[in-house]
C-alpha cells in the first residue's frame, strides 16, 4: 500500500487545530462565571458573618458574654439576655433526640432490613420522602392542631413538649433518610456471616449491623438536630413565646407543660425591634446560635471522618 | 422398602430454632413495622387537621372574600391574590437568583473543580446551607435591603419583595447546588471521553454533553428550590413586610402565604376573637402543603428518570 503524500486542504485546518495555541477565551470565561457563582456564594457567606460579628461586638464589650448569656427577656436591652432561650433550646433538643433518634432508626431498620417490595411498603418510603419535604410552618400547623389542641390535657397547651414534639415530628423523615443510607451501606456480605453462624434476624442487625452503621447514623441524627435548633417557623405557630416569660416554676413536669421561648425566636423577636440597641441583642443572639449549630456540625464531620469505614 | 426413621429425618421443623426466639422476632419485627408505619399516621395527621380546619373556614366565610379586598385576616378580608402573588414574586425573585448561582457552583464543583480545589470549596455551600432561616432574615432586612436594594432604588420601602425574594435565594441555592451537582456526577464518565475524543474543548463537553445528559435532575433540582421558596417562612416574615394590599412591586412590601402564617400566629392573642382568621391560618397551609407536595412530587419524577438510564 502506498502512503499518499498528497496534502488534502482539511489537513492544514485539522493540524492547525491540534497544535492551536489560540486560547480558548469562551472557554476561560465559561469556567470564571462558573467560579464567580461559588465566590459571590462565598461573598454573601463572609459579609454576612462580619455584619452580625460587628453589630454583635458592642454587645459583648460593654456587658460581656456571660451577663448576655444569663440575663432574660426583657423589655430594657441592656439587661435583656438569652437564657431562657438556651434553656428552651436545649430542653426542645432534648425531645428531638428522646422522640425522632429512637423512631426515627426503627423506621429505618424496618425499611433496610425487614420490608420486602409489597405496595404497602413501597408507600411509607414515598410518603417518608413527601414529609421530607412538607415547608416547616406546615409542621407548625400539626403541632398547633395535634400537640397544642387534641392533647392540651397530656402537653398544657403551647409548652415545651409541644414544641418539642413538634419539632421531632420535623425531623424524623430526615433521621430516617439519613439512617437508612448508613444502613444500606453496610455489605451484604457482613449479614450473611452472622446468618452463617445461626444468628437470627434481630441478632444480625443488633451485633453486626448496626455497629458498622452507628456513624453514619450519628452522624444524620447530629446533623437533623442542628437543623431543628435553627427552625424559628414551626415553634412560633406552636406558640413560643416572643415577648415577656416569666421565670419557670414547679416541678420539671410543670416547666415542661409551661411556655418557652428558642433561640430562634429570640433572634426574630429582637429583628423586628425598631430599636437599634435591639438589632445588636439580636446579632448577639446569631453570634451564639451559629456558634452552637457550627460547633454541632463540626461534632458530626469530625464523627463521621473518625468512624466511617469504607468497605 | 426401608421404615422412615422419624427421630433422624430433619424436617423444616427443627430447622426453625426454638418457639421463645421465634415470639421475640416477629415482635421485633412488628416493633419497627409500627415505626416505619407512624410516619403513615403523621401525613393523616397533617392532611386531617389542615382539611377539617380549612372546611370549617370555608364554610364560615363569604366565599367572595377569597378574591377581592386585600389580606386582612381580622377584618374577614381574605382576598388569596394578595398572598398567592407576593408568593410569586418572592419564588421568582429567589429562583434568578438561585438558579444561576446554584447551577454554576454544581457544574464548578463536578467538572472543574480537582479533588483539592472541591475539598476547599465544597464546604462554602455547606456552611451555607447550615446557615438558619432567621439569620438569612435578618441578613436580608438590615443588610440586603439597606445595601442592596435602597441603592438601586433610593425609594424603595425599607421592607421589600426584592430583599426577602434574593434572601430566599441565599437560602435555597445550597440546596439547588448539591442536587444539581449529584445529578451531573452520576452522568458516566465514558460520555465526556467519548466527547472529548472527538476533539471537544471542556467548555463545549460541559454544555453540549454532560448538561444535556444530567437535564432532567438539574430540572428536578431547580423545582425543588423553587418548592422549598415556597415554603420559606422566616426570611419573608423579616425582611417582606405585612402589606395586605395586592402589589406586584418588588420594592414595596408585600405579603406571602408563609408570611401570613406567621404574621396570624405571631398575632396569636388578638386574633383569638375571630375563629375564621386562626382558621384561615389552616386553609392557607392546606394550599401551601398541597403546591409544595405538588412540586416535589414532579421533581422526585425527574429523579428517577435519571437514576434509570444510568
């Protein structure tokens, strides 16, 4: 066979393609655009850090974290603080982790491990997904319709219990999801060893299982709890508190049935002020409950990084 | 012919393990059946409470109140224009600003981006995400509206559309960014090879192969945002104002379904005089509940058109 030497006109157009030094100006403009969307996130992100750190600042210079974390809500902003709202806070978490972790993992553990493909099962995971994504103030409906009317006798109306039943309701989709992935990524292999040796069902999932899941599934729960400690919409239709609250009395059932006030609310509470002394109280409040969620968040990377393993 | 030998025969039966084991499984097993089934309950629960709430509001009202005369819950005005179009223009405001930002970070992030790079910036639209809605509220009343929109229009109202509307934004482009973002890495790497082995530059493998291949979650991405736009509450309830007249301007204040919730709940002693405002609080959650159920269940749709071609 001859090679023909004879030069076709496309082939100076191809090699001048191959070897182009021409620099690809779309394509670098295309990529900077791109980049530009992530920076103006970043942007937003950081402008929005320094304007609640510096309007926070005199907060924390004139009366100190601690006179801020201990005072209560009141009407005077020098003396008002956010204890209250840390201790509703804190008391709503509790409930969420008592009420969405527990639920929230059998659900999973149904859906991973024990449900078989019938049509009934098929509908609690898209019904999971659909309350996945109900908006929150919808939550807060249940709540004030379930929690804070058919079951005033069991919660005394807009309480703590309310609120926080409300709130793990929220949740619960999000641990199941999140459990249920940790789950499913457990290998086969790993429950086949355990059937091999005798183990019953129950057995497998309790000593092999779960174990290898337990990160992943902490680590979901973490995460939905720091989301339920930001949520503002649902606890102010249960009806948190957003003026005065009295100081708690009674036993802990009583605290529990009587009404609260979050960080959240606080914070809102404190925006809609026209004063500005109110506006500083409020980025104070932001300063801790990002403090708080941040440090969550970083609980729950730091646990996953540790724990996970790759199979 | 040989005797069965009865007492060596294993039969199913003494395979099955001992009665006492067998009880404590099936009761385990019902034990998780019944929490997988609670979440059955809790959607009957929301639907009932939000239907038989918003039936008694409906049959309390003069049903011509619905359409005309502004939002004034305590005044029995309960004109759904009001707040179905300060609905609109905050979603639509949100979605420019989400759409873009969110699409560009998700196409950064999975063709662009090396692993170090994506290690530095992925965390961006994390901490963004983890961000409260309340923060983003108070971001968009004293900064956003202040800095941004009262500069491009000196007479703009303190409380605005426009501000809550690009608040929102904020807020919903994490969640654009990262579904977008698993949609166009889960398209196989065989196809941008295939494409650049014809000589294709990355700009024009990115928008004519990947973007194509990944388009149906990108659009199940994008509706989500704009379901989760929706639904947004706090943001608006800051920074949008309590307007119930009906208003298009995106620098006046305006009211939102969301925002009427909160605005009734907030109010929550003086409205307790008027059964039908607390009412009304129901039926507009019913609408909202049905529009966000409607939307998720279009963008669960284009998920799973992804997830079986590949």
């Amino acid at each position: 066979m001859v090679v023909r030497a004879e030069k076709l006109p496309t082939s100076d157009i191809v090699a001048a393609h191959l070897s182009g030094k021409r620099a690809d100006i779309k394509g670098i403009l295309f990529q900077t655009a791109l980049l530009m969307s992530l920076m103006l996130a970043l942007l937003f992100l950081i402008v929005l850090l320094t304007e609640v750190l510096i309007s926070a600042l005199p907060v924390f210079q004139e009366r100190g974290l601690q006179s801020f974390l201990e005072g209560s809500l009141s009407g005077f902003p020098d003396r008002a603080g956010v204890s209250q709202a840390l201790y509703g806070s804190g008391m709503l978490m509790l409930f969420v982790v008592l009420f969405a972790f527990p639920l929230g993992v059998a659900a999973a553990i149904y859906l991973e491990e024990y449900a078989v493909d019938t049509r009934f099962n098929r509908f609690i995971t898209v019904n999971i997904r659909n309350l996945a994504g109900v908006p929150s103030v919808v939550f807060g409906l249940l709540g004030l319709a379930i929690f804070v009317g058919a079951l005033r006798s069991l919660t005394g109306g807009s309480s703590l219990i309310a609120g926080g039943l409300t709130l793990a309701v929220l949740v619960l989709p999000i641990v199941i999801i999140t459990s249920s992935e940790a789950l499913r990524a457990v290998p086969q292999s790993i429950r086949e060893a355990g059937y091999g040796v005798g183990a019953t069902k129950w057995e497998v999932i309790r000593s092999h299982v779960l174990p290898s899941a337990a990160p992943g599934i902490f680590t979901g729960t973490i995460l939905a709890v720091s989301r339920a400690i930001g949520e503002a919409a649902p606890i102010l239709l249960v009806g948190a508190v957003t003026g005065l609250l009295g100081q708690a009395q009674g036993g802990f059932l009583d605290q529990m049935q009587g009404r609260f006030t979050a960080m959240p609310i606080v914070i809102f509470e404190w925006t809609k002020e026209a004063n500005t002394e109110f506006k500083a109280l409020a980025s104070a409040g932001i300063v801790v409950l990002m403090a708080i969620i941040l440090l969550t968040n970083a609980a729950a990377i730091f646990l996953r990084n540790k724990y996970e393993r790759k199979w | 012919m040989a005797q069965a030998t009865v007492d060596r025969t294993v039969t199913l039966e003494s395979l099955t393990g001992a009665p006492k084991r067998r009880r404590k499984e099936a009761i385990i097993h019902r034990l998780f059946q019944a929490a997988a089934a609670l979440s059955i309950v809790l959607s009957a629960l929301i639907v009932l409470s939000l239907v038989r709430e918003a039936f008694a509001f409906l049959a309390a009202i003069d049903l011509s109140s619905l359409w005309a005369g502004g939002w004034y819950p305590r005044r029995s005005a309960f004109d759904l224009r009001v707040i179905i179009t300060g609905t609109a223009v905050i979603a639509g405001i949100a979605m420019l600003v989400a759409g873009p930002l969110g699409l560009g970070a998700a196409i950064y992030l999975s063709e662009y981006a090396n692993p170090r790079v994506r290690r530095i910036l992925k965390p961006i639209v994390e901490i963004l995400a983890g961000i409260p809605s309340v923060v983003l509220g108070f971001f968009a009343l004293l900064w956003i509206s202040p800095e941004i929109v009262q500069r491009l229009n000196p007479s703009a109202s303190f409380f605005n559309l426009l501000a809550a509307g690009i608040g929102v934004g904020i807020l919903v482009m994490p969640l654009v960014a990262s579904v977008a973002e698993d949609a166009l890495r889960s398209v196989p790497m065989a196809l941008r090879e295939a494409s650049y082995g014809l000589g294709a530059r990355k700009m024009s493998t990115t928008i004519r192969v990947v973007f194509p291949a990944a388009v149906s979650g990108i659009v199940a991405a994008l509706i989500l945002g704009l379901s989760r736009a929706i639904g947004e509450t706090m943001v608006v309830a800051l920074a949008a104002g309590s307007s119930g007249a009906l208003s298009f301007d995106p620098f006046q204040p305006g009211q939102t379904m969301t925002g009427a919730m909160a605005q009734l709940a907030i109010g929550g002693d003086q409205v307790k005089g008027s059964v039908s405002a607390v009412q009304s609080l129901y039926f507009v959650g019913l609408v909202l509940f049905l529009m966000t159920l409607a939307l998720n269940i279009i963008s669960e749709r284009f998920v799973r058109r992804v997830r079986q071609r590949y």
